[in-house]
C-alpha cells in the first residue's frame, strides 16, 4: 500500500496538529510504515476508513496508540557521559550551595520525553550521589534519622518523568530492566539502587519514590512549574522549527531563574532563542536560563 499525497498531507497535518511532531519528506517512508501497522491492527483496508477513525469521538485510544508507534523511544542509562559529568559534578554541585545559602531545600527536575524511565533514573541516582557530597561538606544542623535515607533532610526532591507513550510510562512506573539495559550502570550504582530479581533489575523503593511519571504532550500549554532542570534529549529533533521554538519558550517559563535545559548531543538552541546562554565543559553543554530583565 502506497499513501497519495493528499492522504499524507492529512496524516503529517494531523499528527502535527495533536503533538507537533513534523515528518518531512526523510521521514515519509518511516510514517508510511508505521500507518501500515495500525490499518492492519485496526483490521482495515484504506487510508480515509483509518483517518475518519482518528478524528472521530470513538478513534482517541486508536490517535494514541499511533503516536505512541511515531516514536521511537530509545533511551539508556548514562546516556551522554560527558553531558552527565558536567550536571553532576559542576552544575548540581554549584545549585545546591546557591539553594543552601538562601535557605531553599527543595529541587524540582523534568525528564520530558523520559521514554522507559532510565533518563529520570539515572537523574535520580546523581542527585541522590550529589546530595550526599554536599551535606557531609555543608551540614545543614538537621538529624538524619536511622537508616540513613537517600536524600538527607531537609532536603526535598522531585522528579517528574513523562512522555506521550503510555506503554514506555507504564514499563518506567514498574521499574524493571533487563541485563542488556544495564550494560552502563556500574557495580556500584546496581548494589545501591537496585535488586536482581530473576534475570532482571528492579529500581529499589527509594530511588523510585523520586520520580513521578505522568502523561504529557509537549504540544499542549499545560507546562510544570518551578524546574530547577529540565532534560528533553532527542526530543526537539521530531519538531520543525516553528514548534522547536514555541517548545523552547515553554521550557523558559517552566524553569526558575538560574534553571537549566539539556538537549541531545545533536541537538542545539543556537538561531532558535537568546533566552538561555550555552555552557560548557569538556565535551557537555548545557543551556542556562537567562535572568528575567537582565
């Protein structure tokens, strides 16, 4: 089965319109493909007996269930080691003295495109390491009660995971992995934050306690608040540039002053906004948020 053109228009024109995805002339085939999934799941035989599905009050599970198949939803633990060296050693370092100094313990972060949860995981298990450092160097007065708790009072953290796809929500929520989705967590990590149960790993109670996933479509206006940092890796490059920018505005009003963004490794803010300055060190960049009125 070959799309027409019109029928195209109108599927990229949809999809476009529910999540801001765009699929330019490069993506057509992997479009095509994944309609061709669908019609023979939903057991039909044209383009416009799918479409009217879509649109209608009754295809909104089926709408789902076909963005859910536009994304590819690949992710590791410790994706980008150089990124993740320079939030973890420079940028969470700085934060959390600025955040002690002015006698505010809380930190709020986004995983936003989190896919299956080892993003937001692996986010968790660094704050976790980067708390611990900095409360034995700045106590702050407060009792750690026994056992010792993976985030030491009075600090406060929360992290919010979410994505498009229910499925990849669902198998973050349950916090599962195989051996081959360990290959990057070291000895250390796996004996700290998780337990082998069978052939798999499962995310220990307290580190999973951090992390909230919830449903979320970037293309709504609905936008968390308060984000000290955000990561949407490999996210922006489904968009164009229209939306790309509108994602990025949406992103500045969701951090707190001084809050961070991380894009993917091929992706960039430059010729998009001059609200964050890109920062850097050895090969990790991050974008910082520019002070309002500044």
């Amino acid at each position: 089965m070959q799309l027409t053109e019109p029928e195209l228009k109108l599927l990229q024109t949809l999809v476009y319109q529910e999540c801001g995805m765009f699929f330019d002339a490069r993506r057509t085939h992997f479009l095509q493909d994944r309609l061709i999934r669908r019609l023979k799941e939903c057991r039909l035989d044209s383009f416009y007996s799918y479409y009217r599905l879509l649109i209608s009050q009754e295809g909104k599970e089926e709408l789902g269930r076909l963005l859910e198949n536009l994304t590819v939803n690949e992710t590791s633990f410790f994706r980008n080691k150089a990124q993740l060296d320079f939030f973890h050693k420079h940028i969470l370092d700085e934060m959390l003295r600025c955040k002690q100094s002015r006698g505010n313990f809380s930190l709020r972060m986004w995983s936003a495109g989190c896919s299956t949860g080892q993003e937001a995981y692996t986010m968790a298990m660094l704050v976790a390491d980067a708390l611990s450092y900095h409360s034995l160097r700045n106590p702050t007065g407060h009792d750690a009660p026994m056992p010792k708790p993976l985030i030491p009072p009075p600090w406060k953290v929360e992290i919010l995971a979410s994505d498009i796809s229910y499925s990849v929500l669902r198998a973050g929520q349950e916090g599962m992995y195989s051996e081959n989705q360990m290959a990057s967590v070291d000895y250390s990590y796996r004996l700290r934050h998780f337990d082998k149960v069978g052939e798999r790993y499962a995310v220990k109670k307290a580190l999973k306690e951090l992390v909230h996933f919830d449903f979320h479509n970037l293309k709504t206006e609905y936008l968390p608040q308060h984000m000290d940092v955000i990561f949407c890796r490999n996210v922006m490059m489904y968009f164009d540039e229209p939306e790309q920018k509108r994602l990025i505005d949406k992103f500045y009003r969701c951090l707190n002053p001084g809050g961070y963004l991380f894009v993917g490794h091929a992706e960039s803010l430059l010729g998009l906004t001059n609200k964050f300055n890109m920062i850097y060190r050895d090969t990790g960049t991050a974008y910082e948020k520019h002070q309002e009125g500044a």
